[in-house]
C-alpha cells in the first residue's frame, strides 16, 4: 500500500514549470504526483493504492521545490570533528535542502569510487538531505593523473573539482576538462590565481587600513577567463563557483557569447558583505576565501544574477571549529557555514532589495543547481515523476542568527548577530516530513 | 588624577589611533605633557600604577618600544614581567587568546603586545578583561608611535591644524605611518605621502592626503619630514630596485635640507639607517628631534598606561 503527503493551501512556486500560484502539492511514495486542488476523497479515488493521507498545513509559506546546494564541505572524511555527513546532511534540512554536492577536498579526497560510495552510504543511512558526491578530476587533486572518472561516476559523483587547484595545474585541469567532456559532466573549479591570491582579505582600502596582506581581484578574474579558455578548448562545461568579483562576472559574460559551456555560481554571503566588515574587529568569521569584496563587486553581481550570468546560489557552508577560529585574523582558516542562512540571505539580500523576484531566485536555488549536476530529470522541479522534495518556507518571518538557533555544531557564520528575512518550516524529502 | 580626566578616556585599550576623536588624543597628550615634568625631577617615580601588574607582550623583536614602556611602568611604580616569543608559549602551539587568558590569570592589569599579525591586540582585548596596548600589530598601527611623533610634532609647532606633515619612505608596510595619518588627520593636519609608487599604496588617497613620488618638488611645501626606516628585505621582493636608487631619491641628506623650510622639523621613529634614508648630518643636525621623541615617548606611554588602566578600573573591571 502506499503513502500520500498533501501539503496544501500554499503557494507554489515551481520555477521549472513557471508555476507561481496558491494551490497544493500531492506527493505519493516520494515522488510529485501533481500540482492543483486536492481533497482526500479525490486522491483516494484517483490512487486506490494510497492506505494513509499525511497533510500538512501549508497556508502562509511558500512551497518550492527543496533546496539545492552545490558547495558544501563535509568534514568527513578525515575531518569528522568539523562534520559528518550525517549530521551536515541534518544541518542542509534545517536549511531547506533536500539536495547537496558535497567537494572532494577531504582527506582523504574524493578520488576512487570506494569513497564516493561512502559518501552515498552515509547520507542513505542518515536520511536527510541527499548527499552528492563532487569527485576529484585528479588523483589526490595534484593535477597530474586523472581519476577514474567513468567509474567515479558510475558510484555516483554528479561533478568533478580539483577544488582550489584549477590553475595550480594548468595541464591537468585541461586534460581533465577533456576527459570530462566525454562523459556530459561539469567541472567545477573556483579560480583564482595562486601566484596572486595570497593574503587574508580583498585587496583596496580596506586592506590598506587593517595592515592585512590583500587578494587583489585580478586574481579572480584572470583564472576564470583561463578556465573559460580550458572550457572552449576542451569542448566542456565548466561551472565557475563562487564567482565574487566584477570583472570575474564580465569574463563569464564574454565567454558565453562566444559560445563557451560555462555556468557561474556565487555564494549567499557574498552577497551580504563587504571587505569593510573585517576591520571592525578582525572577527574570523568574515574569513572567507575568496574574500568579502566591495559594494561595486556586490552590484555586478547581483546584476550578474538578474542577466542570467550567474545561474547558482551557493551556501559554501565550511564548518571550522570555534579553536581554529579564534586566532589571529592572518593565521585563521578560511571558511565560513552557511546551509542554514542561505534562503534567508537570498530572501534578504536579493528579494527584498528588489533585485530578484522570488521565483527567479528560487530558479537559482532549484533547477539550475540541479542541471549543473545532472539531476534535473528528478530534482529542482516539481513535476509528476520527480522527486517529492520540498521546502516550506516562510518568506516573511523574521529572525536573529544566533549560535543557538543553527543546528550546525560550528557556529562560524558571518551572520552571527544579524537579523534576516525568511525561514524554512517544513522541509520535505522524498515522503519524508521534517517539521522544523 | 583630576575628575575631568578620567572624564575625556574611557577605554580599557589603546588599539589604534583610527578610533580615537580628536579631544581623546589631545587628552593624551596633555597628559603626557604633565608627565613630561616627571622625567626632570631627581626622583622620577609617580605612585600611579603602585600594585599593578603590568606585561610586555612581545612577539617580534624590539628594543626601543620594549624599554621605554618598562620604564614607563616603572616609572609608575608598577611590576613589569617582559615575555619574549622565544621564552613564550607561542611556540608550543599555544593560542594567543589562551596565554592572555593564563597571564590574566596570574593577575596581569595591562597587557602590552607587539604582534607580527594585524588584529592581534583587537583579539586580545575582546578575549581579556585587563588593558590592551597595542605596541604594533603587523602593518596595521602603532598607536604609541603615532602619538608620541604627534607630541613631539606639537611641542615644536604648536597646534598642528593646517600644519603640513609629510611622511617618508615605505609607507605600505609602515604601521607608523597609519597611526600617524589617523591621528594627524584627526588634529586638521595637512598629510603627505612621499615615496615610490610600489611603498604607497594608492588607497590612502581616499583618506584624503596627498601623493607624492617625486620628492625634489616638494620639499619646501612641508612643516616636518618625518621619514620612515626602510626595510632592506623589500629589495628582494622587488619592491624597489636598489639601496643606491633610494638614497638616490628619497634619501634625505644636507643638500635636500638646505632646500627645505628654514625651521623644518626632521623626524624618524628609529632605529635610523645612517646613510640610506637620512644622511648622518641631517639625523644629528639641529633640524632632527629624533631623540627628543624617544624621550617623548616615555611620557606618553605613561599617560597611555596610566589613562587605560583607570578607565578599567572606573568600569568597575
């Protein structure tokens, strides 16, 4: 016999199918069975094989398809202390995600089908949000031999990322694209030159004034264009992440007019932020690699955003335990977490300001995540057939980011102290109801 | 100290010159002017800091700044414990919240520190309930520079509104040189920077001082020349081509002070590189003040201490 979930009188919002409208979502047996007007009778009627009804009250939240994070760093494994996957996969529900790609940068990295199988194990066995394995593109991500990429795919990898090396090994992230290509999947790298990109914070005054060494936007740019370059040469899709400056956003938009495969992406925080934050007090929790820019990065950004240029919203959730944390500005980790203020940043930053309409910002957190890793054909969209994930939000609830009031055991967000717009309720993952 | 003083300073540390208004610096540094007066008694101790335990911090080498805040303490008749890096915990992999925390422990009133880092005293302050003076933190700021570069500054000029100052030499890696913009710009100061344009970051401009890489134009523009030590390690880094080349352009000698004010002020913070960026003449000549600010920057550090420490202690701390 099966099970039905009725979410009901809220309003819809499916930025796959265009669909902004009040209604209810059916879902039976994990998976969308249909949009519209329900009552019980009717779904009894129309599935005989449904034996229990679960609903849930919808009115006053928005229903969207379950969020969908392609930057999360796991601690495990390796660094199970900063994270598990289980309990990352628990943080990403509180947040309204019911799907996150997970990075190769572990230890040991995502580099041999034994590993990503792991990943797919713990996050089954935990069964919270889904975890997606990013696989390395390279054994050990040296940039030298290539990993078993059709195998690697085959236990489930949806990307591939030598994660923070994209121009360290200029050859191998080549060779890698080309290899790649064959098999229609993305490779992801944030780029920035590692000659230049060495400091503590974004090159300018502001980094004048700390008396911090600076990472000078040059930097950024001049790595993606090289990684756009690979793209076009090697016939593949390369996804741009954390894309956070001006001229980083032009280079993207000058390749795709010549045709270059190439997706962008931005973190939530990088939104939120500018470099003038850090000198206040040299909190490390604005530690943040790349780093916090200027309101002039944020405009293009956010102009990238409403052009199509940048087609992703990211988390780049990183958990660092609080001991790493409270150092000297100069000699603390980067990284910052972000599952669980992600919605309400974009909310806050993005559609209250008025720069994005809802459902063009959830597009951003939905679909187009989900075709950059290859899942649109079950996930990001709610569809009869796909997945039955959802995020229940409430888009004008207001609440303070304290430390008590995220679920992550690292309490390093930017956010901290702030107020922000928007929370997730209810987040529903594949039949299963998590009432938040 | 009189009620009014305890009025015009209320913070526990001295972190930067960057936060301070105008009415705080010069509350400093007319404190400082009364503890000036001490130095030239025979008996040259003042019972301010009697029973208080006051730390030097020191993470990088220094011995100008290191003594002349023990002889501060001292003369303030406070204990003073010296921890060099070497001797320190640093080493060990100790964080530096947790050994502030295990000295507070021991009863440590004022902790100063000099740190290669930038924020580290701003870490530091937020993690302790005793003072924070910042002795230097990387190339952020040198507060006690600053402010006694700025005293010896008033005491030859009076007030320095519209007075023009110039600042020569490696300014991008110059925590004195941020300490003295801040502070000066604060007192109405006009501000110069001179210097090649890989020393000078074109940031500062936004802080409203003025630019300069030729240093032949404007020598007879500025009140003081206050010319920074410059560090030899910045020529392998390409920073400047050679020590010849530098001396050659910005190396202040006799025949570059002849063209300048008839009263020039000739400053330096130490220790001086005979021969590169002063010439010995100009170093030891009438114009230079240099060991006037050392002796200048005792009294300062004496009100510094003692300000920090009863504005703790008015907090109820």
């Amino acid at each position: 016999m099966s099970k039905a979930i009725l979410v009901m009188g809220g309003r819809v919002i499916d930025p796959a199918g265009g669909h902004d409208a009040e209604g209810d979502v059916l879902i039976v047996d994990g998976r969308f069975a249909a949009i519209g007007k329900h009552t019980e009778s009717a779904i009894r009627k129309q599935h005989p094989q449904v034996s229990e009804v679960t609903t849930v009250d919808a009115r006053g939240l928005v229903v969207a398809p379950g969020l969908i994070d392609l930057r999360v760093h796991m601690g495990e494994p390796g660094h199970d202390s900063e994270e598990t996957i289980a309990h990352g996969a628990e943080v990403a529900v509180h947040g309204g995600f019911t799907t996150v790609a997970c990075l190769p940068d572990t230890d040991p990295p995502l580099d041999n089908v034994a590993a990503a199988l792991y990943v797919k194990r713990q996050s089954e066995k935990a069964g919270f949000a889904e975890v997606h394995p990013v696989c390395a593109l390279t054994r050990n991500r040296e940039g030298k031999e290539l990993a078993e990429i059709g195998q690697l795919i085959e236990a489930g990898a949806v990307a591939f990322s030598d994660e923070q090396r994209a121009t360290d090994e200029p050859g191998g992230v080549l060779r890698g694209m080309r290899y790649a290509a064959m098999f229609d999947r993305a490779v992801i790298e944030y780029a920035q030159d590692p000659g230049l990109a060495t400091g503590a914070m974004n090159a300018g005054f502001e980094a004048t004034l700390a008396g911090l060494p600076g990472m000078p936007a040059v930097a950024e740019e001049l790595a993606i264009a090289q990684a756009c370059m690979f793209a076009r040469e090697a016939g593949c899709h390369y996804h741009a992440a954390k894309l956070t400056t001006r001229n980083a956003v032009r280079a993207v938009k000058r390749a795709r007019k010549l045709k270059v495969k190439v997706t962008a992406e931005v973190c939530a925080h990088h939104l939120a932020f500018t470099d003038a934050v850090v000198r206040r007090a040299y909190d490390t929790n604005f530690k943040v690699f790349p780093p916090f820019r200027t309101s002039g990065d944020i405009a293009w950004l956010k102009r990238g955003l409403q052009e199509g240029v940048i087609d992703c919203i990211s988390s780049g959730h990183r958990p660092v335990p609080p001991q790493e944390k409270e150092l000297e500005f100069g000699r603390a980790p980067f990284g910052v977490v972000g599952l669980e203020t992600t919605l309400a940043a974009v909310i806050t930053h993005l559609v209250e300001t008025g720069d994005l309409t809802l459902p063009e910002a959830l597009a951003k957190l939905t679909i187009n995540p989900a075709r950059v890793m290859r899942l649109h054909h079950k996930k990001g969209a709610i569809q009869p057939g796909f997945d039955g994930d959802l995020c229940l939000f409430d888009p004008a609830a207001k609440w303070e980011v304290t430390p008590d009031a995220l679920a992550s055991a690292r309490k390093n967000s930017p956010f901290i102290g702030a107020t922000l717009t928007g929370r997730a309720k209810f987040t529903i993952t594949r039949g299963k109801v998590f009432a938040l | 100290m009189p009620e009014t003083a305890a009025r015009a300073w209320t913070r526990k540390d001295l972190l930067g010159l960057e936060e301070l208004s105008r009415a705080e610096i010069e509350h400093v540094l007319d404190t400082a002017t009364g503890f000036k007066e001490i130095s030239t008694r025979s008996i040259k101790k003042a019972p301010a800091l009697r029973g208080k335990v006051v730390l030097n911090l020191f993470f990088e080498p220094s011995t100008r700044t290191k003594t002349s805040f023990s002889l501060a303490a001292q003369r303030l008749s406070a204990d003073i414990v010296d921890i060099v890096k070497e001797a320190s915990s640093a080493v060990k992999g100790e964080s530096l919240v947790d050994t502030g925390r295990n000295l507070e422990a021991m009863g440590v009133d004022i902790v100063i520190i000099r740190h290669q880092q930038a924020g580290a005293p701003a870490l530091l302050a937020r993690s302790l309930d005793a003072c924070v003076v910042n002795a230097g933190d990387g190339t952020h700021e040198h507060p006690t520079q600053g402010l006694l570069d700025i005293f010896t500054m008033r005491e030859k000029l009076g007030d320095l509104t519209g007075r023009k100052i110039a600042l020569v030499g490696d300014i991008t890696h110059s925590r004195v040189a941020r300490s003295n913009i801040w502070g000066l710009r604060s007192l109405g100061a006009e501000v110069g920077l001179i210097g090649p344009k890989t020393l000078i970051p074109g940031a500062f401009k936004e802080l409203g001082v003025n630019i300069h890489h030729n240093l032949d134009e404007v020598l007879d523009h500025y009140d003081v020349f206050n010319i920074l030590r410059i560090q030899m390690e910045r020529q392998n880094k390409g920073l400047f081509p050679s020590v010849r080349e530098y001396h050659y352009l910005y190396g202040i000698d006799s025949k570059r002070l002849s063209r300048m004010k008839s009263g020039v002020v000739i400053m330096h913070p130490g220790p001086i590189n005979r021969g590169i960026e002063i010439s010995h003449e100009v170093a030891d000549g009438e114009n230079s003040v240099i060991l006037r600010q050392v002796s200048n920057g005792l009294a300062v550090r004496m009100a510094v201490l003692m300000l920090v420490q009863s504005a703790r202690e008015s907090h109820g701390g």
